[in-house]
DNA sequence: AGAACCGCTTGATTTCAGTCAATTCGATTA
DNA sequence: TAATCGAATTGACTGAAATCAAGCGGTTCT
C-alpha cells in the first residue's frame, strides 16, 4: 500500500505550472496529518514536490527503533534519493499540498526535461548538504547542542517572524527521533533552555527566542554563558 | 589554500574518457596520503572524481570536534553537495588519483552535458541514500551495533575477498569520528569482537569476517547469539 | 643503539543521557 | 462537569560510553 488511509484527494485546478513549461502534468493532491505519502520499500512510482505543509521522512530499524532522517516542507522533493523502491517512510505532520512526478520522468530526464532536471539536482544537492550538518549534529554534539541547533534551524525553515516566534511543527518525539535523543530528554532540555530564559514556549507548537546568541553560541559548540561577561585573560 | 604540500601532480595521459565523449579534458592527478583536496569554506572550483584509492570527508565544529561525512573510493564524485564554496573539507587516507572537472561546467549541465548530469545525478542520489543510512547508524545504534554495521558496509564497498578479508584503509579514531564515538571505545569493541571469535585482524588495517552473520544480525538491531541456539518458545 | 613519536590498547572512574514509572496538562467527548 | 485519551513533563535510578591516564609496539630520526 501506498497511501495510508487513501485520504490523498486530487485537487483540480490548484496551483499549476511551478515548475516551468516542462513541468509533470499530474496535479496537486491534499494529505491529512498522520498520513503516509509512501513507505519504505514500497515501488517508487513517483517522486513528490512539497507545495505547502510538513512531512517527515524516515527509517525504521528491525528492532522498532525509529530514525528520522529529514524533515521537508514548501518546495522540497521528495523520493529522489531511491532507486526502484523508496528508501524512507513519509509521513505527513501536518496537512500538506504535494504535487506528484511519474518516476518514468525521471529517467534520461537530463535530455527530455533539463529545467526539471536542473531544479532536482539543486534540491538533492541542498538534501545531501543538509544531511551532512545532520551527521555532524548528531555524531557530534551534546543533548543541549543539539536541540540549540534544531531550534535555530527549524526556525529558519520557518521564517520567524517580527516576534523572534516560529512555529515548531513536530512533536517531542518527532524532535527526539530526529536528534537521535529520547524525547524525555528532548522534554528536559526544553524546559531548562525556557528556565534559563533562552525560549519562550507560547504554546507546544509554538516557540520564541529570548536569548538566540546563545543558542547560536551553543550550536557552534562553545560553551553558554548565560549573560556573564568573560574576563580577558 | 586549496592543497596541502602541493603535491598534486598531474598523471598526464592516465586513465581517460572514462566518462563519455562529453567527459572532462583535465587530466587525472595524484594525491598522497594525509594530503587535503580541499578544506571546508574554500571556494568551489572543480567537482572531482575517484579514479583509485580512499578520502574521507569531514567537517569540524568550532571546538574542534569532528565529523567524518563520509569515505570515498574508485567512482565517487567529491563536492557536488556544495554551491559556490566546497561544504566539507576532503582528505586523502590513501594514495588517491582523481580526475578534477572545472566546477564553470555545472552550471546549465543538464543542457550542456547530459551524459555527465546523468552519472553525477546517479551518484548525488547514492549519496544521499548513503548519508541517510549513517544518520540511522549514528542516531539510533549502540555502539557494538555501529561498529558491526561500518564492518559489513566497508567490507561491501572493499569487496571482500575469497578468504572473508578486506581492507580497513582507516585508522580507528577516524572509525570513531566517522560513527559518534571516541577511539577508545571503537578500540575496545574491535577487541571484543576479536575475543568473541566474530572477527579476525590479520593486521591493524585488515579485517576477517569468521561469524558474518553474527555482526549482520547486530547491524540489523538483533542481539548477538554467538552461535547459541534459540529455543522455540 | 637510544630516543622520540605515533597510533593503539587497556584500566579506572565519571557523567550524561537512557530507562522506568508516576503525574500533569490539554483537548475532546460523554 | 466529569471522564477519557494522548502527549508532555517530572522524578529516581541505571548504565553505556566518555574521560582521564598509563602502557605497549612499531617506525623513524639522530
């Protein structure tokens, strides 16, 4: 199966021609919250262009143990890594509006569709890169780093407004899989960066920055030092 | 600087045409062991192709900590994640004979070279699906079940001989770097193995596989049986 | 030969994040 | 208003890997 629920629904006439006059001529469809667009190892019929809404792209080991490898919004692609069958399971995390590619496209699409073509090696290119921060995130930072280094990039996925507040679409456990961190301590370092006053949760799904240098100083790996001046030395 | 010790030399009349009658007119260059292709945050001139031998590529935090992305060998292309400037630094831990190709023929590639766009959009894809794969590695395994994992994925990409052996071209803290771990404890684990009878160093750079199935069985996220047989219960 | 160096191994101890469990919060429904 | 359910929080405890430190073995340099 391809689409849990079969909630996807054709959406005639929307938003049409994004991708110049070469672009696939299927057209957009919605997904509901906590609908699959695929699974892993499913045949890869198609890849995906996100037009508005989250997903969640990932892994699932033998033992249970969830990996997310990716979240994707507003012009990602989607499915281009695989070969065949997709590589990741996909979830929608909040309502999404995807436009759907035929995978026969794909092949030779550098001779039949070099605009198309061009806009696919971008994306993976700009996918790869962010996978390799990820890598480094995550092989390489503290439970606190990480989550500094979520919040600000998530942020600037998000477009923080006049605010300094962006929205953070996932929940705890998204953020905890994706982190490679259970989410009591994905939970635990949200409540001390709030108590410390470097955050501001509005709401679960909704966050403000107070003190975003230090985060910034933290993601970077130095040390958070709150306010208090160093002394030369 | 964009290499280190200068010692590139170009191989004139080495290996040509390897990628089609559009392929690059640079000609194949050497690189010696511990020699950098390029750093981090250079300026993206040239993609490069593996002809012959082993790089890693890594990227460093601001306090010093690093992160292997990657290893490389024969057919990998190097610096397509980037844009304008190289995103990781890449180092050579074997002798290494690239072939360079002028980062001025990326742009409008698909129109201009679509035999080369294609091979290099098949290579970024495997890429990808690869740097996915890690950060399932790195995010969700201990760090027996990463070890047993990097094993079988570099014997794979050794291709392993008749006698189970293959090469292990890095040294163990760059094993460490490449799977969040420290060297120590990539030194213990590669012992224990040794004293479980799963694997056999036949040198600190080469590797036996005695009990494959037992490290399959660990990467895949089951427990290790050692060869006891489960009852059916 | 001796000294110095480098990478690896091994041991002792610490610590950060995981685990298990109880409770709270918020939204939805009866 | 109470009841229910899922998600998040909080607390107590544990454990796997990090850290710190010493020692080993091979290679290179003087």
């Amino acid at each position: 199966m391809c689409i849990a629920g079969g909630r996807i629904h054709d959406l005639q006439g929307a938003g049409s021609k994004t991708f110049g006059a070469t672009a696939p001529t299927l057209s957009a469809q919605h997904v509901s919250t906590h609908d699959h667009l695929f699974f892993e190892g499913d045949a890869r019929d198609r890849i995906y262009i996100v037009e508005s809404g989250w997903v969640k792209l990932y892994r699932t080991l033998i033992d249970g143990q969830r990996q997310i490898v990716g979240f994707a919004n507003s012009g990602s692609i989607l499915g281009i890594e695989s070969d065949g069958h997709y590589s990741n399971s996909c979830e929608a995390i909040t309502d999404v509006i995807i436009r759907p590619i035929p995978a026969i496209r794909i092949n030779g699409i550098c001779k039949n569709d070099p605009a198309l073509a061009d806009q696919i090696l971008r994306q993976i290119a700009r996918q790869l890169g962010a996978a390799q921060s990820q890598l480094a995130t995550i092989g390489a930072q503290s439970a606190e780093q990480k989550l500094a280094t979520f919040l600000l990039s998530i942020a600037d996925l998000c477009e923080v407004n006049h605010d300094r507040e962006f929205d953070l679409p996932m929940r705890r456990g998204d953020m905890a899989e994706f982190l490679g961190l259970r989410l009591e301590t994905v939970s635990r370092k949200m409540t001390e960066f709030q108590r410390r006053g470097w955050i501001k949760l509005t709401s679960l799904y909704h966050c403000r920055f107070l003190q975003r240098h230090v985060l910034e100083q933290l993601a970077q790996g130095g040390e958070a030092d709150t306010g208090v001046a160093l002394r030369a030395c």
